[in-house]
C-alpha cells in the first residue's frame, strides 16, 4: 500500500517543534519489521491487540497512553497488530478494529486528543499505526 497520505508528525512539528526521537518510522516491507518497543520511554507502543478489558485493565492502559504521550511530548504513536519485537503479528481485522474503538476510547478518557488511525497491509496481514495527539487546540 503507498503511502500518499501526509506523515503527521513532519506536518505537526512544521511549527519549530523538535521532532520526536524514537517514533520507529521504519516501514515493514517485504517481511522486514519495525524495530523493537523501548517499555522504559519513547512515545511508541506495540498491541498486537486490545481485548477482554477489566476496568483496572483499562485504567492500567489510560496510564500507559498518558506516559506515552508525555514522553513524546503531546504525540504517541500506537501500532495495533504489531508483537513487541516489531513484527506484524496476523490478528483477524476484526479484533484489530475492536482494538482502534478502545484505543480511541482511551484517548477521549485521556481529553482533547486527535485519534489518526492508518490502516496498513502487508503480505504478512494487515495493522493500524494510530498516530495520537494531545492537547490540540483549534
């Protein structure tokens, strides 16, 4: 699949902003991955989905997501259907489109984000990259 769309995380930070360090823009393509989720920092997370939540679950993930965000200073970037050591990992799409509705319901608990999902297929299935923003004023 092109990418034909906008990144927007170039477009976001065209303001002066320092870019982001660790948004593993590396593209899968031909059986490559993305490199592996740093769980210490960077605003970068790996699911390979999202299900079956308690409510300390979820509030559990609503931390997480804020720790995110904070490390990328107002952007983090989730990859739905991706394993922690960066490869696709084949989750039905149906189960990666009920992840994108809770990770959405993560970032309206979380208040004033803008949830980007781009849903992305390869020969090994498909995954969303979920750009988040916080704090987007209008």
């Amino acid at each position: 699949m092109a990418d034909t769309a906008p990144r927007i995380d170039e477009d976001f930070f065209k303001e002066g902003l320092p870019p982001l360090a660790g948004t593993h823009e590396t593209a899968i393509k031909d059986g490559n991955v993305l490199p592996c989720e740093n769980d210490e920092e960077g605003c970068v997370e790996h699911k390979v989905k999202i299900s079956k939540l308690t409510k300390p679950r979820f509030t559990s993930l609503v931390t997480q997501l804020k720790f995110r965000l904070r490390e990328g200073r107002g952007q983090a970037i989730y990859y739905l259907g991706i394993t922690d050591d960066g490869a696709v990992s084949g989750t039905h799409p149906r189960l990666l489109k009920t992840s994108l509705r809770i990770l959405e319901h993560m970032a309206k608990k979380v208040g004033h984000c803008c949830v980007l999902p781009e849903e992305v297929d390869t020969k090994d299935g498909m995954y969303y990259k979920v750009t988040i923003i916080h704090n987007i004023s209008y």
